[in-house]
C-alpha cells in the first residue's frame, strides 16, 4: 500500500511542480490575482506531497533498540507539518492577494492563456483525484468511497485527496472567477476568486489535521477485524474463552493485536504453545496488516470475559 501512495505522491509532485511554474508565469504578464493563487496552491500540493514522500520513507524504517515498533508513525507527523505550515502559509499568501486585487482589480490580459492553463491543470487535477479514489476504494473493498477513506488507515491517502479535492474546487473558482472578470466586466471577481482560493487551502488544512489527529491518539482497528480476531479466537481449539481483545493502528499495515484468553484445563504447557503459534499464523493470514500479536493466558473469571463456553 505504502508502495502505492508513493507512486502516486510522486506522480502528483511532478505535476504539480510543472503546473505551478506555468500559473505563475502567465500570471505574471495576465495580472490575474485567482491563477496566481491558484499558482501558490500548485507550490503548496508539490510540498505537501514532498513531505509526504519524506514521511513515507521515514516511516518504513525496521525497529531498533530506540523504536521498537518500528517508525510507522513518522508519516502522520509529517502529513501534520504540511497541514500546519504548508496549507496554512498557502493560504495566507492567496487570500493576501485576493484581498491586495479586490482593494486595486485591473483588467486581465492575454485571458486565453489563463483559460489553457486552468483547463489543463484541470484535467491533470481531475486525473490525480480519480487514481487516489481508486486506490481508496480497493483498499476498502466495496464500502462507500467516503467511509473507505477514513477506514482504509492510509495517512498517505488522506493530504493527496484532500489536496486533488482542494484543487479541483480552487480551479472551479479561478475558472469563474476569470469568466466574470473577462466576459461580464466584474473586475472584482479575479480578486474575490483568488481569496475563496485561500479559504479552500484553509479549510483543507482543517480538514486534514482532523483526519490525521486519529493517528496520534493510539486508535484502534476497525471494528469488524476486532470482531473477527474475537471470533478466530474464540474458535482456536486450546481456547476455552476470550477475555478481552485490544488493538492499536501504527499504520495502514501495521496494527498490534493484544489478546487475553482463558485456555482449557486440561491441556499441556506444549499444547499450549502450538496452539498460540497456529492461531497467530491464521491471524496474520486473514488480516496482513497485522503485523503483531501478544496472547496473554488468564482465567476468565473477569468482568470481561467473552466467548465463554
């Protein structure tokens, strides 16, 4: 999964680095205040996919004596860097500059360049958000596109389609903004699109330190996988009852089962053993993100005990 959030991110930063170069020049010699916003938001999705590039690498670290559940979480850290300081600086910028036209507006020049940028940015924009959307969606097997994005535990996932969705709306404003501009006189406009530019860079920025302040208060997996390890459990031949069963997402495939069961009697310590080895082998295999798991062996005689014969 991680492999495909990189190719993507990288895919993405190209792009985005390319558009950025062409908003700015044409918006240097148009005068146009929305593609110029539009340019910073080009240079603040190259960095946030830059950053994203960084985390993802980071985060593939093995474990060692100072981590020793591996470096997972490094990309939330960095998916909260772009979402602080690269969304909010964009931001501040392209609402500077609408507000900087709204109080001088000027007449656009040379508007058919204006029109071939945004509609080719458009089109890379709109390509972008549909092989996001698409990877969202195997990684969630059928379920709605919005519910997969919040269950398929990718951080990678959430800033690239936060930021396709962003850009997409930025360049639906510039676009309108630019037509009202240039065909109904409303000089205003190039400047009130450019600051809606900024507002949608900010709301973007909300909206993903929402979705990634999940990973940094220790979440667990999603239900139906608890559910299921329960279930497993509960059915492993040297179980007589699960007590309790914990979970903790370090990433999107990296998720530490806990697991406290009660285990028959009469079997040996030997017994016991291969039975803990089997179940952990069948663990993995029905769910590979998981990546460990801790069985703890104790009466089940407790306030939570479950699966009890």
């Amino acid at each position: 999964m991680a492999e495909a959030s990189s190719r993507l991110a990288v895919t993405a930063l190209i792009g985005n680095a390319a558009l950025a170069a062409a908003k700015y020049v044409v918006a240097a010699f148009s005068g146009s205040g929305a593609l110029f916003a539009e340019a910073v938001h080009s240079s603040v999705d190259t960095c946030n996919e830059a950053l994203l590039l960084l985390g993802i690498q980071r985060s593939e670290r093995s474990a060692d004596p100072g981590h020793h559940f591996g470096q997972a979480r490094e990309i939330h850290f960095w998916s909260f860097v772009a979402a602080i300081l690269v969304f909010g600086i964009g931001a501040g910028v392209a609402i500077s500059k609408g507000i900087e036209r709204l109080e001088a507006p000027v007449a656009l020049q040379r508007v058919g360049w204006i029109y071939l940028v945004l509609a080719v940015a458009l089109a890379f924009q709109l390509g972008s958000w549909i092989a996001a959307w698409r990877r969202i969606g195997a990684a969630g097997t059928g379920r709605p596109l919005l519910a997969a994005l919040r269950e398929a535990k990718d951080p990678a996932l959430f800033p690239l389609v936060f930021a396709d969705t962003a850009g997409i709306a930025g360049l639906l404003v510039a676009l309108a903004g630019v037509f009202c501009s240039d065909r109904l006189g409303w000089l205003w406009a190039d400047g009130m699109a450019a600051l809606a530019v900024g507002g949608i860079l900010a709301l973007a920025a909300v909206m993903l330190l929402i979705e990634t302040r999940s990973f940094f208060v220790a979440e667990a997996t999603e239900p139906h996988i608890v559910e299921d390890i329960m279930g497993v459990a509960g059915r492993a031949a040297f179980v007589n009852g699960v007590n309790e069963v914990r979970t903790m997402q370090f990433g999107p495939s990296d998720i530490l089962v806990n697991l406290s069961v009660d285990v028959r009697d009469h079997l040996t310590a030997g017994e016991v053993e291969r039975g803990i080895a089997v179940l952990e082998a069948e663990l993995r295999a029905r769910h590979p993100g998981i990546s460990r798991v801790f069985i703890e062996i104790q009466a089940g005689d407790g306030p939570g005990e479950e699966g009890r014969e």
